[in-house]
C-alpha cells in the first residue's frame, strides 16, 4: 500500500488485528440483536411502524425532493460517480493505485454482501402503499444504507489521507457521517424500509469496511509485505525452464 495511506500513526500489527476483531464481534452482537427483533417481532422491532408512520404523516414536498436526491446518492450510479470521483483524486494526489483498490473493493463487496443478506433473511418491504420511490428485492439489510456506511466511510478514510489539519479531517468526517445517516433516513421516509433494516444495513457496511481497512493495513505492514515478496521470488524460481 502506498506509504502515504499509512505512513502517520501506523498502528501495531497485532493492535491492528485485535481493534478489528472488537469491532466486527460488536457489529455482529449488534446484527444478530436486530435481526432476532425482526423475527420475533419484539424489542426494537416494535418501532418500525411506528416511525414509519412518523415518517408519512410528516411528508413535505421540499422535504421530499431533498430525500430522493440523498437516496439517489446512496447506491447506483450516484455513488459510483461519488465515490470514483474520489478514488481518482486520491490516486492522483498520493501517486498510488491504492485509494482505487480500496473503494472499488469495498462498493463491489458492500453490494455482494447486500444481495447476499437479503435472499438469506428474506424480509418484505413495507406496504406497497407507502412507497414513494421504487424499489426492488428484500428489504433487510437495507442495502442503500449498507452501501453507503461503507463506502462513504472509506471515502473518508481515503480524505483524511489528502489533508493534514485536524480540522480538515474532523470536516470530512462528519460530512460522511452525515449523508450516511441522510441515506438510511431517506429510506424510511420514502416508505420502502423500516427502521430496523436501515440499522442493520449500516452496521453490516460498518462490519465489511472493517474486513476492509484491516485488510489494507496488514497488507501494508512490512513483515507481511517481505513475506509476499519472498514467496513470489521462490514461486518465480521453482518454475520449470521454458524449452
């Protein structure tokens, strides 16, 4: 990985790894919670109508038009150009490949893992009636708000690599967490999740981008790269001779 991703407060490999393994257990206690809610209709689940409720009753045409673009940047083809954008600004900024590696791995394993969730739990949506944007497949996890907690996160990780002030870093964080809480509540605004499945959605893309960053920073750490050098030049040597 480029120097420049890592280069200020390396942490430790084995503080790396244990920071990671914390927060994938609480992120998965967390989804395994909310998904025994839904199935048991009982503890947070309870609100789901409710705050759908909350939702359309207090439906406003700016409000509306406000949401629907957030949500448009949320997944598809708004998200992809957002987060392209930034892959480009960070490659050219840092002279690396990296910042690219990380987004696209992160947006095409976010929308694998979405899909994948989906068919496993099988939830329906809510009533058709309340939709006010289309929608289609499962409803739990949802995935623009999955999609979005990871990407927009990584996002940010790869900002706060371009700047150097505190300030600028805070800025960029608190913007990515701002349009992931956006997306997830435009979601149950327009009707086609509950508030349980923008939940979940955000902390399983919270759980892939951890897989993610981890991932990064091991490969990053010089052991590991030596390792991968070494065993590249002995499979280089043990090929057999062209004839």
């Amino acid at each position: 990985m480029s120097t420049s991703l890592v280069r200020s407060s390396r942490p430790r490999l084995s503080q790396l790894v244990a920071a990671g393994v914390i927060a994938l257990l609480v992120l998965t206690f967390g989804f395994l919670a909310l998904l025994d809610a839904v199935n048991e209709r009982d503890g947070i689940a309870g609100w789901d109508q409710p705050v759908l409720a909350f939702a359309v009753h207090h439906r406003a045409a700016p409000l509306t038009g406000f949401f629907a673009t957030v949500t448009a940047l949320g997944a598809g083809p708004g998200l992809v150009v957002v987060a392209l954008a930034v892959a480009a600004l960070g490659m050219w900024r840092l002279r690396s490949i990296w910042p690219g590696v990380l987004v696209l791995v992160t947006l095409v394993g976010a929308e694998l893992v979405s899909t994948t969730a989906k068919v496993l739990v099988h939830r329906a949506r809510p009533p058709h009636g309340f939709w006010l944007s289309n929608a289609g497949g499962y409803s739990y996890p949802s995935g623009h708000a999955l999609l979005s907690a990871s990407t927009y996160s990584v996002l940010a990780f790869v900002g706060c690599c371009l700047v150097r002030a505190l300030w600028a870093r805070l800025t960029v964080a608190l913007a990515a967490g701002a349009m992931v809480v956006a997306v997830s509540v435009s979601r149950v605004y327009l009707g086609v999740h509950w508030l349980t499945d923008v939940l979940a959605g955000t902390m399983v893309g919270l759980g892939w981008l951890t897989l993610v960053l981890v991932g990064a920073g091991v490969a990053s750490h010089p052991p590991f790269r030596r390792s991968v050098r070494s065993l590249t030049a002995r499979l280089q040597r043990s090929r057999p001779p062209r004839a």
